[in-house]
C-alpha cells in the first residue's frame, strides 16, 4: 500500500491547470496503489485553494497559509511535503513538471533518499509496482521506470498529458502542522511575471511558435500574439530569435528551453532544428509553414505549409476570430 502525495503549486489563491490534472490523476494512482490521495497546499491563499480542491477526487487536502512559504524560496514547501511522506510512510509524491515543481520535486527527493522520474506522461501498475512512463528526447524514444527498493518515490509530471475531472466525495480539508526548529536563508525579494503569455506554455493547449523566418521582432506582437489569443492559446519560439533579443528566453522551446505538449503546435518560419524538435515533437497535432520545402521540420511535422508565415498567420487568424464569433 501506497499513498499518494501531490504538491499544489500555487500563489495567492491561484494555481495552474496542471494542478487539477495532479489532483485527479492521484486519485487513480492511490486506488491502484491501494493508498489515499493528499494534496499540500501551502502559502498565502491556500485556504481558498483548499475550498476548491474539495471538488476533486482526493482524500485530505492538508493546509497551511504559512506567510514563510511565501517569504522563502522553496526549502519550507519542501519541508512540509517531506514531514507528509515521513508520517503517512510508504508514498508518491507527484509535483508538476515545471520550473517550480521540478526544483520541489528534486529536493523533496534528495531529503527522501529516493529517485524522481522526470516529466511522466502515464503512470500504470505492473506487477504491484507503479511504472512511471516518460518520453525522452523528443519522443524518440519511450522510457518506462520503476523505484526500486524503496519507501517512496518522487514524479514530475507533464502538464497536458493527463485529464482533469472534478468529482468525488469532497475530501477533507484539514490543516498541517508547521515542521519544528527550521531557519531558512533564500528569501524570495521580488516574483517577476513571465512575460511569455497569459496562459503558461507549458499548458497551453495551442501553441503559436515562431522563428528566424518571421524576420524580425515586430511580427510577433503584431501577428503571432493576435492568432494565439484567437485559439486562446500561447506564444512560442526558438532559440534563434530568443538570441537575437527578439522574445524573451521564457518563450523558448527546445532543449534548453521549455518542454512542451499542446494538443496543436503551429511552427511559423522554424527550420526544425534537434534542439527545437526535442521541446515541441510530443505535440499532438504539428503544422509548420515554411518558405522551404525541404525544411526539416516537414519530417515530422503532420502537415507542412510552403507558403510566406506572415501571410498565412494573417489569414488565419482571420478565419479563426471569425469562426469563433459565427
Ligand atoms: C547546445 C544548443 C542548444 C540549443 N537549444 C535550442 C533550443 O532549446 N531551442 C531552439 O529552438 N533552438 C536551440 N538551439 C538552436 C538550434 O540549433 C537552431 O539554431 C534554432 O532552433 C533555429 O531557429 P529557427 O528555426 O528560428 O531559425 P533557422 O534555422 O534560421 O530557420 C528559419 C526558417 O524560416 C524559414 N523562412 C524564412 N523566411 C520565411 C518566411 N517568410 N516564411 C516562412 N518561413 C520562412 C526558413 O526556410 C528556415 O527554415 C540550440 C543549439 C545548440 C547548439
């Protein structure tokens, strides 16, 4: 028997989508595993969050809006998930696969002396054991991962790769004792919004991206920023044009950018580099644009437009807004 432990990322109240995909996605790891589902919530808000979370499937929402969470960086949040996982025993803990639930996740881990599977797509039991499914370099290939030995085990998971479905009893809502005798030293001076896209990327379930075939700046607030917000989705780029001080680094995709997993990914002027390919080829659906033909995204994208970009992410938002308000 396993519980099942998922840490809510969270600001004031507000979260993630990828939190409500956790929160459901628990749910049937715990009944596979025979264990409960538990969220922490924690920091300023977290009571509101708490309320809200009561519409998933989960067993105890633990809660605490301890002003340190808010004060300093991650070493309180990591301390409440570890004293969790030490007091229920044998459990999993799942943290989303971002910037933050990544640098959670990873010291949860190291406190808990166990391994992490990093960016999981499915999780599954297999011979009493859960099997953590995760694609790697650009889904080249498909990793399947157990822990070994061990009380417990640490996942990030992919934001977009699992349903969100309220439902459920209504778990308790009940509060987490602060962990005793803890200083903590990084303290968090000021949060700097991203200035990537109203939604994240890494959520969103259309993605516009662009690249040194745009030409330069201008089009992506003039032409990708209008066609993103009539999917009601994000804009994107790669690497190239984040060099070229065009976008910010926030916006992009690839290996040493951000990961990504939308259910549509449109590539305007991209060649479709290794390294741009490894963040975005999970995508469900990739149409690029191209002058070139022969450029390689066109080997693995599902439809490759030849055509200039600017023209054809002009007509299509086009289509698109009038489609949305016909
Ligand atoms: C260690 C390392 C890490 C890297 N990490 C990343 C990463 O994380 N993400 C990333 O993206 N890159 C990364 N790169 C860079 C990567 O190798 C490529 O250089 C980059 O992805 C190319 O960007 P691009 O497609 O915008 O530009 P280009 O390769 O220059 O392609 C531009 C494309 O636009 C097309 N085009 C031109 N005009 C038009 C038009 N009017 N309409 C339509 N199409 C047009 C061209 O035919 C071409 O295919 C990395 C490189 C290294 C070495």
């Amino acid at each position: 028997m396993s519980d099942v432990i998922i840490f809510v990322e969270q600001r004031g109240g507000h979260t993630r989508k990828v939190t409500f995909e956790l929160a459901t996605e628990a749910r049937k790891v715990a009944d596979m595993l025979g264990g409960k589902a538990h969220a922490v919530v924690l920091g300023g808000g977290a009571p509101a969050l708490a309320e809200q979370l009561k519409g998933y499937p989960l067993d105890v929402v633990h809660v605490n809006d301890d002003a340190d969470v808010d004060t300093y960086l991650a070493e309180p949040e990591v301390d409440y998930v570890e004293a969790l996982a030490r007091e229920l025993g044998s459990s999993i803990v799942l943290v989303p696969n971002t910037m933050h639930g990544r640098d959670i996740g990873s010291r949860v881990a190291a406190r808990l002396k166990t391994g992490i599977v990093a960016d999981v797509t499915d999780l599954k039991l297999e011979d009493g054991k859960l099997v953590c499914v995760a694609p790697k370099l650009g889904g080249a290939f498909i990793t399947s991962s157990a822990f070994k030995n061990t009380e417990y085990g640490v996942v990030t998971v992919r934001p977009n790769a699992f349903a969100a479905e309220a439902g459920g009893a209504g778990a308790t809502v009940q509060p987490i004792a602060k962990p005793a005798g803890k200083t903590y030293v990084v303290k968090i001076e000021s949060h700097v919004e991203e200035a990537a896209a109203e939604i994240g990327l890494e959520e969103a379930a259309v993605i516009i991206s662009g690249g040194r075939g745009l030409g330069s700046a201008e089009p992506f607030d003039s032409v990708l920023k209008p066609l993103a917000k009539a999917f009601g989705g994000a804009v994107g780029a790669t690497r190239a044009v984040a060099d070229a001080g065009w976008v910010p680094y926030s916006m992009q995709i690839g290996q040493t950018g951000k990961t990504v997993s939308p259910r549509l990914y449109i590539a305007f002027g991209i060649s479709g580099a290794i390294q741009h390919k490894v963040g975005m080829s999970t995508s469900g659906t990739i149409v690029a644009v191209n002058t070139d033909a022969g450029a390689p995204i066109g080997e693995f994208a599902d439809m490759l437009v030849v055509a200039n970009a600017l023209e054809v992410a002009t007509e299509l938002t086009r289509l698109v807004e009038a489609n949305r308000s016909a």
